[in-house]
C-alpha cells in the first residue's frame, strides 16, 4: 500500500512537473505562495473595511461589480487562496520526503502535532456549544440558524410585514404617535400605503400611483413631506405612496400590479434608485426572501411565486452566515460587544443568477405594455444618492443602461441625475440641504424634505405636459 510519504511525493513531483514546465524553480514556488497570500489578506482587509475606504456595501461594494463576489464571497475565497498558498508553500519547503531527511522528519512531526492540536480544538469547541445552549436554554434541534432569524428583516425592520408577492411591506394602518414630532411620523393605511398627512383615510382612486423604495417611501422624513405627498400638493391630485424601504426593481414593479386594482390609478410613477437595479439581482436580501426573475428566450421568468418566508435556512444564507448556526458564535460576540457588528456582517444577502439590467429593462417594458392597454400613464424616474452625484463625475453603467433601455421602449423617463448635480456644481451648502445629513455632514442620508420637493416639482413639470385625468375621491 502506498504511503503518505509516498503519496505526497507523487502528488508533489506532478505540481513541480507543471511548475517547471513553465520555468519557474522552487524558490519560485516558495515567493508565489507568499504573494497569494498578501493578496488575499488585502482583498479580505478591503471587504472587512469597506465602508470607511468608501469600496461600498451590498449590491454597490466594488467586487461585486466587477466580479459578481459579495464581501462575504470575497472573505470564503481568500481564505480558499490561504489554503492554496500554503500548500504550496509546503511544497517548495519541504524538498523530497525522504525519510532520512530531517526536514520531512521535522515535516512529519508539525503535521502531525498541527492535527493533534486541531483535533483537540474541534472537541473543545463542541463542548463549549453544548455549555452555552444548555446555560441560556437554546435547543440543540432542529439546528437552527441563530443569527439569521434574530436579524431577518422582519423581525429587525418592526414597521414592515410579510407579503407573498413581494416579499414585505409596511405595516398596515399604523397611526403617527401623538407626542412624535411632525418631521419624522409615519403613518400608513390599507395596504401598507404611507398616507401624506397624520389622518389615516380610505386610498383615492383615479389618481397618480407611486411606487419605489425608501427614496420614494419617504426615509427620514414626515408624511407631508415625501415627494408623493408634495406632488399631491402640487398638482391637487391625489397620490398614492406605494414606495417601500430596501425594494429592488423587481419589487417596485410588482406593486404597482398589487395596487393596480385596488386605487385604479390614471397615471403610474415609477421610481428606481439607482442601486435598486443591483438589488434585483438578490433572491434574499437583508435578511428577507424577495420576488426575483430571469430572462429566458427573451420573456420574463417569475421565481418565489409566492415568495417564502424567510426563516434562515442554509440555502437562505450566504458564506460566513452559516456561522450562525453555532450559538457559541452568537454568545461570545454578544458579550464582548460585537454583537451589534456581527448581526450586520451576518445579514442574509444571496444572489439569483441572473442579469440585473436585463431583468430590469424587461420589468419597464411590460409594464408599460400593460399598461398601455389599460389606457394608463407610466412615468419612469431615475433617483441618485447625494454621494453619488458629487464624488462620481458620469452615472453608473447599470443606471445609464436601464435609463437607455426604458426610452428606447417609448417610456417617458426623467432623469433626476442631472438637476441634483447642477445644484452641487452651484452651492455645496444648498446640496447638502437637499439630504439628511449624518455625521457632522459627511454621510449622506435620504432627500430632506427640500430635496423631495425638487423631485415633485420635476415629476409635476413633466406631468403637466400631458395631465392625468381628474381623479374620484372615494
């Protein structure tokens, strides 16, 4: 039978066969296994420090552009090209395994002491999970991802519930607290629909519906003062707000087709933020499962019809987050104050495999269709973020390719882009006041009630060309 001495000469020569094949020399081997794994510690450094370099986050961290890999992805896979380095590594190091040779001796003597120690660590680590769970009184079964359910969407995010369709909405008819301070209320009506005033009242029909995510729902500002509401104002037309926090493009369309029915709208507004293209290309994101397509043969393809309810499950969580699955994990990182950390680095973000643009521009597409035969207005609108605007001197790509694709369709678009950056070209000062501003004024939050009114003025300018219909009050 073959020994491992034998064995890992055999496996060895193979690799330096190659190696020399293509002219390199053990020292070579040796230099190239400490490059990968500098490599991989500045990747890794870059996914665990990505927003403070300013490489993004989610949907929007620079990997994932250019390659498709989240931070969580590019932290699994470095830690593969460790591995790989290090075999390498030993390759170049340890020379023929001859037994006489008191390097493969020494070699022997690590390798084997190195499992004992593993060994010794795994057993440790299993007694300790069984102490924390039978201390705190967790359950040993069903194995349960801990952290994905303490931190799932629903369960964090308290004014959202469940929606088969499209995975979560606001809660319904949820009144503004008495002593809470006008600028910040929330109140919302049937369907989860955020009203424009404190009073909750029956939807109007006939009027304009909107639909988008939190730019639209109206983040960090009072009812009065999203832009749904001051394009009601505008207008004297009643506006429906059907925006909702965290939507991708796949959610905001599939909305509209909720509310459709329900408000019988004379004209639809459609908003995207710019990074909700990207997000249509998650089947769970921030901890929630989520509507999400595909174009085959060129037609749309519905997956999660309906969409499930997230509860953690291995195929719900991506990378590190299967962590989540030991208590001891959860344990120790709560007590020494990382808890809070851990919970975000462990949000469920999965991709779908799919074409995000695609996806989107197919979205538009029907949507206008249907909505053509139904004798319905669509306004298209793209949103950009205050940081965006400033810091980055053309659109993204997959932003200009949804706005290219929505107006070679024949949909009216409006393009938010340029008007905000004209105004920061002209006055920091007034631009900044177009946000909620965090931290001393370095964070851009969402549009302050001064920046929501820019977007109704130019959302009403580009109504009044054509005017919807007079609307019915209820």
């Amino acid at each position: 039978m073959e020994t491992i001495a034998e064995a890992f000469e055999r496996a060895r020569a193979r690799v330096l066969t190659l190696w020399h094949a293509i002219g390199w020399q053990l020292p070579g081997l040796a230099i190239a296994s400490v490059a990968l794994v500098v490599l991989a510690v500045l990747l890794t450094l870059s996914a665990i420090f990505a927003e403070p370099l300013g490489l993004g986050l989610t949907e929007a961290f620079y990997l994932f552009l250019a390659f498709g890999w989240s931070r969580t992805t590019t932290v699994l896979l470095m830690a593969g090209l460790v591995v790989v380095a290090c075999v390498l590594f030993v390759i170049a190091y340890v020379g023929k395994p001859d037994k006489e040779s008191s390097r493969w001796v020494a070699f022997r003597t690590i390798l084997g002491n190195s499992g004992l120690v593993l060994a010794s660590v795994l057993v440790g680590l299993v007694i300790l999970e069984a102490a924390v769970r039978v201390m705190d009184g967790v359950d040993f079964w069903p194995l349960r991802n801990i952290t994905a359910e303490r931190h799932a969407l629903l369960r964090t995010q308290t004014a959202n519930v469940y929606h088969p369709d499209v995975g979560w909405v606001l809660a319904p008819n949820m009144p503004g607290k008495p002593d809470e301070p006008e600028g910040v209320s929330l109140t919302t009506g049937a369907h989860g629909v955020r009203m424009n005033d404190f009073e909750i009242k029956p939807l109007p029909k006939g009027g304009i519906l909107a639909s988008g995510d939190s730019f639209t729902a109206g983040s960090e500002v009072g009812n009065k003062y999203t832009w749904p509401a001051q394009l009601e104002q505008l207008l004297g037309t009643p506006v429906v707000n059907g925006g909702v926090g965290g939507w991708a493009t796949d959610q905001i369309v599939r909305r509209v087709y909720d509310l459709l029915p329900v408000v019988e709208p004379k004209t639809v507004v459609v908003s995207f933020f710019q990074d909700d293209i990207l997000r249509s290309g998650y089947r769970t994101y921030a901890g929630s499962n989520k509507p999400w397509f595909t174009v085959e043969n060129g037609e749309l393809v519905r997956h999660y019809d309906p969409v499930p309810l997230f509860t953690g499950k291995a195929e719900e969580v991506g990378g590190l987050s299967v962590l989540g699955y030991s208590y001891l994990v959860t344990f120790v990182s709560e007590r020494i104050d990382l808890g809070t950390h851990w919970a975000r680095s462990q949000t469920s973000y999965v991709a779908a495999d799919n074409d995000p643009v695609a996806v989107s521009c197919k979205l538009l597409e029907k949507l206008q269709d249907d909505l053509d035969a139904a004798n319905v207005r669509l306004l298209f609108v793209m949103q950009f973020g205050g940081r965006a605007a400033i810091d980055i001197v053309e659109r993204q790509p997959h932003a200009v390719e949804v706005i290219e694709c929505a107006e070679a369709a024949g949909i009216e678009t409006l393009d938010m882009w340029q008007p905000q950056k004209d105004i920061g070209l002209r006055d920091m000062d007034a631009y900044r006041g177009l946000f909620v501003m965090h931290d001393e004024n370095r964070i851009f939050g969402h549009m302050s009630n001064a920046g929501n009114k820019l977007v109704a003025e130019h959302i009403a300018e580009r109504l009044k060309v054509t005017p919807a219909l007079n609307a019915q009050q209820p």
